[in-house]
C-alpha cells in the first residue's frame, strides 16, 4: 500500500469518530503539508456526518471549523511569504519543484487580480496553498488577506462538505427505497 493511501485511510478513520477536529485539522495541515486533500477529507466529512445522522444544522459547525482551520494555515504560509521574501522562498520552493518562471508566473496573475485572486483561489485546488505565497510576497494588507481568505475559504467548505452530506443522504434514501419489498 502506498504511503499516500495509508494516510487517507488514517484521515477517514480520524474522522470516524471526530469529524470537527478533523475538519480543522485537516484544513490546517492541508496548506501546510500538501499532500493531504481537502477536496477528499471534507466530502468524506460530510458524508460521514450524514451517516452518523447529525442535522444539517450540526454540519455548520465543521463548515466554519475547515475555515478557521484553513485561514490559521495559510495564514502561516503567507507571514513566511512575507518575512523571508523572495530569494529565500525560491530556495525553499525549489524542493517542491517550484521554479523561479513559475513564480513570477504567479505573481503577475496576482498582480493583475488582486484580492480576487485570494477569493476564488481559496477554491482552486492546488492555487489553495500556493495563493498565501504571492500574497506575502507582494504584501497584501493582512486585514484584507485574512477576510478573503475566510470568505473562500468558507465558500469551499460549504460546498465540499455538504456535498458528501448529501451525498450521503441519497444514498440513505436509496437504501430505503430499495430494502422496502
């Protein structure tokens, strides 16, 4: 089994029996450590909120926690954006196969779209992580920063998680609906 899978299987039974600080977690780690997917984790969330029979309104509460989480976290990416700058980053981005093109790449998008890049880049996958470099390194007000990266952040947790959540209501339908003779 490949270390990848090995993880994913961990992450679902972490959240077997604790979906929120999964949410959190997995949101936190996400834009720090990328290998771990929201766009897997929070589905399966919501899914196995839904099996577990938790109302819609106790789904809300892991809606905000994957914000929280994702905004503590990429907010981490962004101060070292920030602090180390350019040149410093660059060697650090070199061990993800992030050349120097690439980022200038990133930056002149940046540059052109502004905080609507932070907005709808929060609910890109892959742009998730890599959005809180260009902002750091261009110096985003942190105030702005911070409240777009919430609104999207926000945006991509009420869609992936309610989407395994009714998911997983359809599927409880659809076993209903079949089991009756």
């Amino acid at each position: 089994m490949e270390p990848f899978d090995s993880l994913l299987i961990w992450i679902g039974d972490f959240l077997g029996s604790h979906l929120y600080e999964g949410i959190f977690l997995a949101a936190l780690l996400e834009t720090i450590v990328p290998p771990i997917p929201t766009l897997a984790v929070f589905p399966t969330a919501g899914f196995l909120a839904s099996q577990q029979e938790i109302s819609i309104i106790g789904v809300i509460p892991m809606i905000i926690l994957g914000a929280i989480g994702a905004t503590i976290g990429t907010s981490t990416i962004y101060f070292i954006a920030l602090k180390l700058g350019r040149i410093v980053l660059l060697r650090y981005l070199k061990h993800f196969r992030i050349s120097e093109k690439k980022l200038d790449r990133v930056e002149a998008w940046f540059e052109k779209y502004g905080d609507k890049a932070v907005l709808f880049g929060r609910m890109i996958p892959v742009m998730r992580e890599m959005i809180s470099v260009p902002a750091g390194l261009l110096e985003m007000k942190l105030p702005k920063f911070i409240l777009y990266t919430f609104t999207g952040s926000l945006l991509w947790s009420t869609v992936t998680i309610l989407a395994g959540y009714y998911f997983g209501e359809a599927i409880g339908l659809a076993s209903t609906f079949s089991s009756k003779p």
